[in-house]
C-alpha cells in the first residue's frame, strides 16, 4: 500500500510549483506557509487546503490508497481533495505534469 506524509507532499508541491498540472482539468499550485492553494486554469479562482486538511488527506491516502475524491468529501469533509491527490499521485510517480 502506498504512503505519503504531508512533508513529502508539501516537498513535492513546492518543486511543481507555478507549473500547469492536470487531472481533469488543469491547475497549478502555489504553497503558502500554512496550505496549499489551487488555481483552475479556467477559472483562476483560489481554493485551497490548508495544512490540517491536507495532512488528513495524506493519513487517509496512506490508510485506504482511495483514488476518489468524493470518499474524502465524504469523510473528512474535504471538498478540493481532488487537486491534493493528483499531487499525491504525481509524488508517488504515478502521473506526470504537462
């Protein structure tokens, strides 16, 4: 099973930062002292997943390696959990920017 703490992802999203990421739609990433902030190309509208949020994230990734986003809505409340686990998914190689 696959496992990922929130150091490594902040790590991770600080080293993609400013550059154009997709999952479905594409995002880039800005990291802030104390969250992560997503960007929508389309939309250039800032959401974000502050520390706690994404540390959760990562604990229930490591627990359950659940791909969909809606678990972690459901579960944690966590409504942009979808742009964390594609930078999940890029740290673990599991996909790669454009």
């Amino acid at each position: 099973m696959d496992q990922i703490s929130t150091d490594e992802l902040l790590k991770f999203a600080k080293s993609v930062e400013g550059k154009t990421l997709r999952r479905n739609k594409e995002f880039t990433v800005v990291v802030t002292e104390d969250s992560l902030v997503y960007i929508p190309v389309a939309t250039n509208t800032r959401t974000k997943n502050d520390r706690h949020c994404v540390d959760e994230i990562c604990k229930e990734f490591s627990k359950t390696n659940n791909d969909s986003p809606s678990h972690y809505v459901k579960t944690l409340k966590a409504w942009h959990a979808s742009y964390s686990l594609t930078l999940i998914h890029m740290c673990l190689g599991k996909a790669k920017t454009d």
